[in-house]
C-alpha cells in the first residue's frame, strides 16, 4: 500500500505563496479558505546573515484522525492510503470536523457551506500527476514523497 | 470541450513560458510550460484565472462622459470607440502635424508594434517606461560594453558566486533565473546581497550588507579598489579587449576599504572577507548589474562599477559568466519578420537625440515629455495614448503629470485593467487579458534561442480586444494599412515566418521552436566587433560621456541625510504583486491587500511606534498622505522608511484596491524632474517624506 507525503525543501523555498494560490485554483476556492499555507519565522541573525525559517503547512492526513468520527454523516473519510477527505455530497457543513481536528483543518467554502480541507489532490494523484502544490511550486522546493508500505 | 495550449503568461513581464488547460471556455489549470520549467509557476501566473474572471476589469470600450478622472464613462461599442480615437487623432495631426501624439508602453517583446503604429502615424514619439527602471543599467551598460543592458545575459547556474545589489530576485522573480541560482547555491555556489533593508532574496544569501541608501556606488568603488590591489582581475582579457584601465587604477586610489566601509555602514573585515572570497572564485563570480537602477544621483555610475568588475572578472563568454544572447543568424538561420517601421526624421518632444545625444534614441525617456508640454517646446503634444503603461502609478507626482496632461486633447488607455492614467483618460480600449488573445511571434535570445509566441486559451469572455486586432483597427482608419496590412493572426503568423521555413505547426509540440539545440558560446578569442562602442573595445573611459560633459569615473558624493522628522522613501517588489497591476487582482489581493511602512526599531522607538500601530506618511509637502500600519524591524536602514510600490491606488471600480495602502509615486512630489543627467534615469530614492504615528491609534469608543 502507497502512503503520501509532501515535503518541504526549505532551502529552496522563497516563500513565494505560489502553492497555496496553486492549490486555491485547482479547487476553485472563492476568497476566505487556504487548505494549505506558507509560514515564516521573523527575520533572525545566522552568522552574519538574517534569516528566516519557512514552513509549508497543510491537513497531516492522520493514522488516527480525530475528524473522521467527529462527523456525524460520515462524510469524513480515510481512504486506505492514509488520505483524509470530505465527501461533498455527504457533508451537511456542520463543521464538527474543524472542532474535532486539533489544528482546525476543515474550513468551510463560503461558496458551497461545506467542509474543505486537503485531499492530497487525490484525483490528481489517482490521475497519475502530483498535488497541485508540488506540481507548480516556483522552485521545485514541494516534493510528493511516497512510502510503500506491506 | 477540453484544451491544452503553450503559451506565454501575461501576469508580469517575465513572460514565463506556460502551458494552459481549459474546459468549455473555461480556464480550469495553467502551469508552467513542463518542456522549459517542469511546471513551475508562481502565484501571480496561477492568478491569470482570476484576473480573467475578474468582473472589475473594463468589459467594453470606455468614452470619458464626465470631467476627466471623475469616473464617469459611457459605454461604447468598438467602432464608436475607434472612430471617436481616430478622428480626434485625424484632427490633430491635421492642426498640431503628427508629431504631436505620444505613444508609451511598458516595453516588452512586442513594443516594435505599438512603435511600428506611431512611426507609421507620422511621429516620432514612441516611449516606454524604462526611464522608472532600467534605463540606468541601459546606459551603463552602452557606455562601456556598447550594447544595452539585454547585450548581455548571466549563466547563473554555472557560477560560483552571484552579487546582487538591491536586485531582490526571489521577489521580483523569474522563475527559470531563481531555478538556476537555487541551483548554484545548492551545489555550494555563493550569493552575495547588498541592500538597505533584508529581503527574501538577502535571506538566501550567504553574505549580506546592509548599507546606508545610496551607497551602493561606494561599495562597488571599494571592492573594485580591492580587486585592483590584490590583482584579482584577468590581465590578459584586459589586455586584449579593455581600453581606460589604468585610469581606472589612479582613480580607484583612494577608495579603501576602510573608507567604504564608512561610507556604507558596513564592517571593514567583512568587505575583505567578501573580497577574498572573489579571489577565490573568480572568474566565475557575476556582478549583476542592477534592473530597476531608477533610484539614486549616481545609480548610472554605480551600474558602470559593477560592469567593470564583470570586466575585472574577465567573465564574459565563458561558462558561469557573462554570454551575449545568440539570435537566429547565429544558428545559421534566417530570422522572423516583424511588424516595424522606420522613425520619422522629426525631433523627438523630449530632446532624446538633439538636445540629449548620449541617451538611446529608441524609447526616448518618457518623463522628460512633461516640462516640455508645459511649454509647447519644441512642440505641443495634444495626445498621448498609453499602451498598458500606467504613467500615473509608474513614475512620480502624478498631479504634475496630469497638469502636463491637461494640456492634449486626447488620452487613451489601452489595457487590460483600469490603471491610473486609464481612470484620468478620454478612451479606455479594454485589452483582452493574455488567456484570451494571440500574438504575434517573437524571437527570444539566449545561448538556445527559441521562437515563440501567446496563443489564446479561452474567447475573450467581455467585449475585449487583442493588441494586434486594436492597432489593426486603429491602422484602418487612419490609412496605415501599408504597415499593419493583416486581416487575421494566422496571416501575421505566416508572414512573419516565412524567411524561417518554419510554420505555425511547428509551435504545436512544445510551445516553442528550438533554433539551436546546444548551448551557443563564441570564441572568447575572438570577441572583436561584438563591442559597439567607438573604440570597438570595452571603454572604462568613454569618449561619449566626455562629449556629453559627463566624467567617466564619478567620485564618490555621500548622499544627504534625511532631515530631523522625515525618513527616505524606498520602495520594492514583493512576489505575489506585479506593482500596480495586480494589487486588484481577486487572488492576489487577498494574500496581500495592503502595504505597511517598514521603520528601524531605533526611528520607531523615538516616534513611538510599534509594530501594527498605524502611521502617517505624508509627502514633502503634505500635499499626499496616507495612513498605514508599521513594521518595526532592525532590518531595514534607519534612515529609510520601506514601502512595497503599486498600492494606495485611487480606482473606485477597483474596490479591493481602493485606498489600500499608502502609493510611493504620489510621495514623490517635484521628483519628476529629479533625474539622472548621466543615465536618464529617474531618481526614485532621493525622495524624503514625514512619517508621525498616527492618531487614529486610539482605543476609545465614542460611537454606540
Ligand atoms: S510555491 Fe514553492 S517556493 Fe513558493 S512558497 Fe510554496 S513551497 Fe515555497
Ligand atoms: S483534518 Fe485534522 S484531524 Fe483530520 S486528518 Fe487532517 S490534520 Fe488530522
Ligand atoms: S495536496 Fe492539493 S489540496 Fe493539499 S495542499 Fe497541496 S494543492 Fe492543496
């Protein structure tokens, strides 16, 4: 069975915020919801040089997702490689899964009242291509890295 | 119906090669163009789609109804339009002669078309807006390679070690240019960055110099004054290709270290250590030579000195070095044909070649029309049409711009957004946005040249026009068939590619045709005749500049310091905005909606100012200001106040940029004619302004 993970070069990384607008177009997203955002650590000194750290954050598809039971339709849902997704047709926006998740994860879409969150871009990857976000990322810093696992 | 085209993105002037999905004309995906950037786009190109939705954009051709810039239009279809631009032109050249309407542009690829229309129409006044950005390094670059600024290109990748003063590269971005110096870095390659405030580009650097504004020239001085000393440069390219180096060696005399290192604000150990690290990589270590050098008294001479340490160097066409771009005759193809026209032999309204004669006579230098309309002289100018250049949010004081513009009878805007000049213009001809229109075909040199060219995703979704179809149209009706004779694309296309043998077909696989499939570098012994200077050599000292009046060498004149109150104005790019262009952009302002105002935490203690308390920033004068939140921070110089440029815009029918954030041209109150004698340049950075807390802090509650 193949696991996902998308991880962050950070060397390369120029905070650009390419991918979270990339990832934003590809679920055609309205103003409001980012289902995954770049951090940056106020500027510090490194040996002469200011610097900063950056992060890319996004849902951490959980082995154990505290989302998934809280929904009362089940429209939150693992799939058997580990992605965590909402079923849109199922999802009544209640939002119990944003309470649930300990890092508020699900956003509703202002657009449609339901729950968003990263799916890995599953269809994509179902497709054969990356996420969005690694995809087109400026600078070749987001890397799709999969785990075989038994 | 689903559709995959190449084609070239639109969002800023990059033009970054893209590949663009869409399903029943609608844009559904766009991404870098995999054969040429392996997908890689940034957040301004994905947000194409969201300027082509974007309902806040001029959806038909726009006449004035109102007084000018009170935002009363009527609309109007395209044949009242044109007519109505046509006829007023008509009847200007008929009372004013044709030398009376100006043209500008942004620049770019295709300027040899707005440029072959102005031409044909009978005038010679054509310009663009690189007297606001690159027309120092322009200059420099001619006075002592004799080729302009894009004579050269940098094989970053392959070098050792990369300077950069003030050229914020990771937020200016090209994504193809940030590829290969994240590749130099990673393979142990060295970034050296110089600038008055920390940027993200300085943040990936591994030396930085934060100096004092305006003392970029005074860096480069010492470093080549060092360079000088410890022989660090290539004697037998100076030998064979360099004329002026031993005047160059008396004059560098007195520019120590130590004295730079005063002059800067920078450690005197650090400048050597930077120095040692040149002799260590050399040759393969680029000075860039600046982009957007529109900024200080001596911004021309500071772009001479990095070009000469490029000299020093000896890196020219050389792997890791400096290349001159390679076209098609130099695959041993014949080239494209272009629309073009010849300049009419009248003088140009802004003195460029008569009264000015060391400056390029191509685009002229926009701002200097405006002196010259306020007093007829040589001539009145009665129209000006822009060309998706917003004069009013680009270059300085748009009040005194506009009190030069008052003077024609005629302004036309011709863009994809509202801009600022377009909301103060007669006519606004709604271009289409660049998913939705083709272009004609260019030639990209580089060590692989490419043809390539825009091809239109989705049918225009408002009553918009491509570029090519308005100057067509304009053409018609003023009997400039013979210049502008194609009825559709495809004719263009075909005639255009005739000489080639290549047809439109050809651009189906990839996007782009390949002229060379390997790498192109001359014989670096035989550079000879690539030089066009007067001596056919690399001129430290140029006989052109002494005939203009001007030293080749500059010494060095400590900028002023701003006056107690008042802060210098600097301004910048950040990567999610192309300036004033985007900032309405419905994706791209909501990662960013506003500027702030970057304050020294020294300056911000003595105004008593912290972080998000708002302040006020007023212009010289006080004739403009705006209120917008700080940013305190030990990185920025504290003689400077930051701010990021294309904000406190005026548009009412952009209502997400509306009075969003405070505008760094409407601050530079008189700067219009604050430029520079040698380069041509404006200077942008000799600007003070007032900074004070503002005292809408307050936390009281009056109100219910
Ligand atoms: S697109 Fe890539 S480089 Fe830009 S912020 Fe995201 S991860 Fe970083
Ligand atoms: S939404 Fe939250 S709880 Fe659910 S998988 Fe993602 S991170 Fe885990
Ligand atoms: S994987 Fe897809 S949904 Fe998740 S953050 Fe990346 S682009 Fe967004």
């Amino acid at each position: 069975m193949k696991k996902y993970m998308i991880h962050l070069n950070s060397r390369r990384c120029i905070a650009c915020h390419g991918c979270e607008v990339h990832c934003k177009a590809n679920k055609n997203l309205p103003v409001g919801p980012f289902l995954c955002t770049i951090h940056c650590t106020p500027l510090q000194k490194v040996g002469g040089v200011p610097k900063t750290e950056i992060t890319f954050s996004h849902c951490r598809h959980c082995e154990d997702p505290l989302c998934v039971p809280a929904c009362p339709t089940n429209a939150m849902i693992q799939r058997d490689d580990g992605i965590v997704y909402v079923d849109a047709e199922k999802c009544i926006g209640c939002m119990a899964c944003q309470k649930a998740c300990p890092w508020e994860i699900p956003v509703q879409n202002p657009d449609t009242d339901k729950a968003v969150k990263c799916d890995m871009c599953m269809d994509r990857l179902d497709a054969g291509l990356k996420p969005a976000c690694v995809t087109k990322c400026t600078t070749h810093a987001l890397k799709l890295v999969t785990l075989e696992c038994a | 119906m689903k559709k995959s085209v190449y084609s070239m993105c639109g969002m800023c002037t990059v033009r970054c090669p893209i590949r663009v999905e869409s399903e029943d004309n609608q844009v559904t995906w766009i991404e870098g163009n995999p054969h040429l950037l392996a997908g890689a786009l940034c957040a301004k190109g994905t947000a194409g789609i969201a300027l082509l939705n974007d309902s806040q954009r001029p959806q038909q051709p726009l006449i004035r109804a109102g007084a000018r810039g009170s935002g009363r239009w009527r609309e109007a279809t395209w044949d009242e339009a044109l007519d109505y631009v046509a006829d007023k032109l008509k009847a200007i050249k008929n009372q004013y002669g044709p030398e009376s309407v100006v043209l500008s542009s942004r620049g770019g690829p295709w300027q040899g078309m707005y440029k072959a229309f102005i031409h044909a129409f009978g005038s010679p006044n054509y310009t663009n807006h690189d007297c606001t950005c690159g027309r120092n390094t322009h200059h420099a670059s001619l006075s002592i390679n004799g080729v302009g600024r894009k004579g050269f290109a940098y094989d970053i990748k392959n070098a050792k070690h990369l300077v950069l003063f003030g050229r914020d590269m990771f937020s200016a971005l090209r994504i193809a240019e940030n590829n290969q110096t994240l590749d130099m870095l990673e393979k142990g390659g060295r970034l050296t960055y110089v600038d008055v405030r920390q940027t993200m580009t300085g943040a990936k650097a591994t030396r930085f110099f934060q100096v004092r504004p305006g003392t970029d020239y005074a860096l480069a001085l010492g470093v080549i004054h060092e360079v000088i000393k410890r022989e660090y440069y290539d004697k037998g390219f100076i030998a064979q290709y360099v004329t002026g180096f031993e005047e160059l060696c008396d004059f560098i005399e007195q520019y120590t270290p130590a004295w730079t290192a005063k002059q800067c604000g920078i450690k005197e150990k650090d400048l050597l250590a930077f120095v040692d690290e040149i002799g260590e990589d050399r040759p393969s270590v680029i000075f860039h030579p600046g982009w957007n050098l529109a900024r200080y008294q001596d911004s021309f001479y500071a772009s001479r000195a990095m070009h000469i340490l490029n000299v020093l160097m000896g890196n020219i066409e050389m792997k890791g070095g400096l290349f001159i771009p390679k076209g098609a005759s130099d695959c041993g193809k014949a080239g494209i044909r272009s629309i073009d026209c010849g300049k009419p032999d009248i003088r140009r309204g802004d003195g460029v070649g008569w009264k000015y004669n060391h400056f390029d006579k191509g685009p002229g230098l926009a701002h200097l029309f405006f002196e010259n309309m306020l007093k007829e002289d040589p001539y009145p100018i009665k129209a000006w049409i822009a060309m998706r250049h917003d004069l009013c949010s680009g270059m300085p004081d748009p009040q005194a711009q506009k009190l030069a513009l008052d003077k024609c009878d005629l302004l036309v805007s011709i863009d994809t957004n509202y801009s600022e000049f377009g909301w103060y213009s007669d006519v606004i001809l709604p271009e289409s946005t660049y998913l939705e229109r083709d272009t004609p075909i260019v030639q990209q040199k580089g060590l692989k040249p490419r043809l390539s060219l825009r091809r239109k995703a989705v049918e225009p979704k408002y009553d918009t026009k491509a570029n090519w179809e308005i100057f067509t149209e304009l053409a018609a009706r003023l009997d400039l068939e013979e210049t502008f004779p194609f009825k559709s694309i495809e004719e263009l296309w075909a005639w255009q590619l005739e000489p080639t043998g290549y047809t439109i077909a050809d651009f189906e696989e990839k996007g782009f045709v390949e002229l060379s499939d390997k790498d192109i570098f001359y014989d670096r012994d035989k550079l000879d005749g690539k030089f066009g200077t007067p001596s056919g050599k690399i001129e430290i000292v140029s006989e052109k500049l002494d005939q203009a009046g001007l030293v080749s060498l500059k010494p060095f004149e400590a900028p002023p310091a701003p006056e107690k109150g008042m802060l210098r104005l600097i301004y910048g790019k950040v990567a999610v905005h192309t300036q004033g262009h985007t900032t309405n952009n419905p994706m791209l302002s909501e990662l960013m909606p506003t500027n702030t105002a970057w304050i020294n935490t020294r300056q911000a203690k003595k105004l008593g100012v912290e972080t998000g308390d708002l302040v006020e920033i007023s212009s010289s004068d006080h004739s403009y200001n705006a209120t917008v939140e700080a940013l305190v921070t030990d990185h920025v110089h504290p003689e400077a106040v930051f701010v990021y440029h294309g904000f406190g815009k005026e548009i009412p029918r952009q209502t997400r940029s509306l009075h969003a954030g405070v505008s760094d041209q409407k601050l530079m109150i008189g700067k219009l004619d604050d430029w520079d004698q040698a380069g041509g340049g404006i200077n942008l950075c000799q600007v003070f302004v007032h900074v004070k807390k503002s005292i809408r802090n307050t936390k009281r509650r009056v109100e219910l």
